[in-house]
C-alpha cells in the first residue's frame, strides 16, 4: 500500500524526538524542515506539500494532546542514581537459577541484585561489591559476558505511565539525543530502571532531569 505524502512525513515526523520538540515549540523553520526532509529521506514530492503535511502534523490536536500527557508523566519525576554496578550475562536458565540462589545465599539479603529473565538465559545486575559471591554460583562456560562501572538511574514517575502510549521511547530517545547508550532497561510501572556507563551518569541524569521539568 502506498503512503500519501500526509502519512509518509508524519511517519518520519513521530520517529524524531527532536523535531517534534522544534514543533512543539515553534522554533523550527518550516521551509527548512521540509527541505531537510525531501533530502534525508529522498521524497518525491513538491516541497509545499512537504509543508502542508509538516503543518497539519503541528496543529493536529492528538498531535498535542500526546505531548501535553507525555510531559505530565515526567513531571516532577523522583529521579535517584547509584554506581558501581556489574552486569553478569549467563547462559542459565531462570529456574536453575533459583534453585542455586535459594541452596547458596540462604538468609544473606542482597536487596540489591536484579534479575532480568530471557528465553536463552538471564541477566544479573549487581553491586560491584558482592560481584564475586555470584560469579562463584556458575561456571566459567555458564557465564558469557560480565560487564563492569555501571551506574543505574531510577526514574518514578506518574502512575498513569502504564496507560500512557509513547512513554517508553520517549525517556529513551531523551538519552540518544544526548548520545548516551543504555546499557540495560528494566521496567516496573511507575519505575524505571536504566543503566549506562558510569562515565555517561552526569549526562544521562541532567538530560532526565530536563525532562521531568519541561511540563
């Protein structure tokens, strides 16, 4: 099916964050986007009708309602950060897991640790601390990468994220505009746990914390 030139830039429009905060904010040349738009992406198409998509996406009213909910969510987000966190990648599956973690740790408390389950394995996520105590709960095949100086940034925001569409890649497109890479993600409505290199902490928590104050 082919795409009229309305669904083609709104298509591309809703990929990029940051143009749609230029609209948003109407600090963005419509000429000069259009032309930017028929060169990137090679439409073949007359560059006021480029225009007249780009101004129909700017004042449609789902357009806005979405960003007016989007900000609502992260406003005022508590946002919390810790360091020197590992990374452990093994081949394992969850319930063998469980059964190595209930005969080994016994009573011992590591409020610390996170699991993220795959089809293939799981993923521990752990203080730096007590990084030895789980590498010795596997063997050298079992465990494929262990990944050191991480920091994990707690995001909490609205409870109505869960119902909310777009939430997700909007935290995470904030990050890639500060070219920041998210090493892991783990989501618990209304938290949000994501993980970079400590030397990206700074970055990646002032690009956050502008985001919980734009609303």
């Amino acid at each position: 099916m082919t795409l009229s030139v309305n669904q083609q830039v709104w298509k591309i429009l809703q990929s990029d964050l940051a143009i749609q905060k230029d609209l948003a904010r109407k600090t963005i040349n419509m000429r000069a986007l259009a032309k930017y738009l028929i060169k990137k992406y090679e439409l073949r198409t007359s560059l006021d009708s480029i225009i007249s998509a780009i101004r129909r996406y700017q004042i449609d009213e789902t357009f806005e309602e979405e960003e007016t909910a989007l900000l609502h969510i992260f406003k005022d987000a508590m946002i919390a950060t810790k360091n020197n966190i590992s990374v452990i990648t093994t081949n394992i599956s969850p319930g063998e897991f469980h059964r190595r973690f209930c005969k080994t740790t016994g009573h011992h408390n590591h409020h610390g640790m996170r699991m993220v389950t795959g089809t293939k394995g799981i993923k521990l996520i752990v203080d730096q601390h007590d990084l030895e105590e789980f590498k010795g709960m596997f063997t050298k095949d079992e465990i494929e990468i262990i990944e050191h100086d991480l920091s994990e940034i707690s995001v909490i925001v609205n409870e109505k994220a869960a119902h909310t569409k777009g939430v997700i890649g909007r935290l995470t497109s904030e990050l890639a505009l500060s070219n920041i890479n998210i090493h892991e993600l783990i989501v618990c409505m209304p938290e949000f746990l994501v993980y970079v290199k400590h030397k990206d902490l700074v970055k990646a928590h002032d690009s956050l914390l502008k985001l919980s104050k734009e609303a």
